[in-house]
C-alpha cells in the first residue's frame, strides 16, 4: 500500500508528463492523488518543491540501474555492452519516468537541488570506476576522465532516445541496441590485435 507521499509524487509524474511542467498545477495533482490542500502542504512546500524531489528520486532509480549493470566479472566490451543495455531498457520500461528526467524536469533548480544531483553524480561515477579502472590498468580500456566515459557510452543512447521520448521517432530505441554497443566499442575499448580488419566485433 502506498503513503500519501508516494501518491502525490506519483500524481506530480502523471500531471506534469501530461501537461508539463508549467501547464502543471498543484490543485491537479492533488486531485490525480486524490490529496487535501493540508495534505499536499503537509510534504512539499510547493509545486517546485514537489518537482525536485520527483527528480532526484528519480534519479537515483535511474543510476541504481546503471550501477548494477557491471561488476568486477565483465570484461570491456560486456561491461560496456551491459550499460548501453541497461540505459535503454530503463527508458523502455520506465518511459514516463525517463521522459520526466531527460525532457521535463526544470533547468532552474536551486543550487541545494543540484549539489544532491552532483553528489548523485558522483556515487554513479565513483561504482562504474570499480569496474573500469582495472580494466584502464589492464590495457583494455582507453584511458579517458569518468565524464567523457560516459559521454561515449551512454550519451549517444542517451540522445537517441530522446526522439522516442518526444515522440518524434516511434521506433523502439533498443532496436539500435547492436549498432550502439559497437560505436561504444569502438571509442571507448582498446582495439583487440587479435580481430582482423573487418572482422565483426
């Protein structure tokens, strides 16, 4: 069973995936929740108040996916395989959620907001380097900042689904699963002398 907390952020989902971020009012998401005026007050101070939390909470399912996609047994190319996977099932199976974080949620968060986001930031960067940094000592990856690791692996997944997200491109974003893991591949990973030119990788 669900607290009345949950069902407002829940309702805050729902009404700001359909009306957006401005077109959103407190009074609609106290309705979709089926909350009191006292009761929406009781948790959060305002629609933005509600709005931040929604994000970092979401946020931090998001990285919770990506975290537990690699471990310590996946080698370059399964570890970066396994990433791309994860952010593309997460946005599949968590369509309205993904749509909030990566084309709703507001840009004038106040500074509280984004320290918990950079902090947010670090943790995801931080587990991903246990299992990249042997792999840098070892040869296997390319040796590059945390930020431009991600930027080449999940950024252009990233940015594909955003036009799924939008509903400019109806295609299911996992089907360029294939073609996303091997441009990854090919700038993150260090080339493997034993694959012949051409071979598929």
């Amino acid at each position: 069973m669900t607290t009345a907390r949950e069902d407002l952020l829940a309702a805050g989902l729902a009404v700001f995936d359909r009306d957006g971020f401005e077109g959103a009012t407190v009074a609609a998401i106290r309705t979709r929740a089926r909350a009191s005026n006292g009761s929406f007050f009781h948790f959060f101070g305002s629609k933005k108040e509600l709005a931040s939390t929604l994000f970092l909470e979401i946020l931090a399912r998001y990285h919770a996916s990506i975290i537990t996609a690699v471990d310590g047994s996946c080698g370059a190319r399964e570890g970066v395989a396994r990433l791309i996977r994860a952010h593309l099932v997460w946005v599949v199976n968590s369509r309205r959620e993904a749509r909030y974080l990566f084309e709703i949620s507001r840009s004038e968060w106040t500074e509280e907001i984004r320290g918990a986001q950079r902090a947010q930031n670090s943790r995801l960067a931080e587990a991903v380097e246990q299992w990249r940094a042997p792999l840098v000592e070892r040869g296997e990856l390319l040796p590059m900042t945390s930020r431009v690791f991600f930027s080449q692996v999940i950024g252009p997944a990233q940015m594909f689904c955003r036009g799924w997200l939008s509903g400019r491109d109806r295609a299911d974003p996992r089907d360029q699963t294939d073609i996303l893991i091997a441009c990854a591949i090919r700038a993150v990973v260090v080339p493997d002398v034993r694959h012949e030119p051409g071979e598929t990788v």
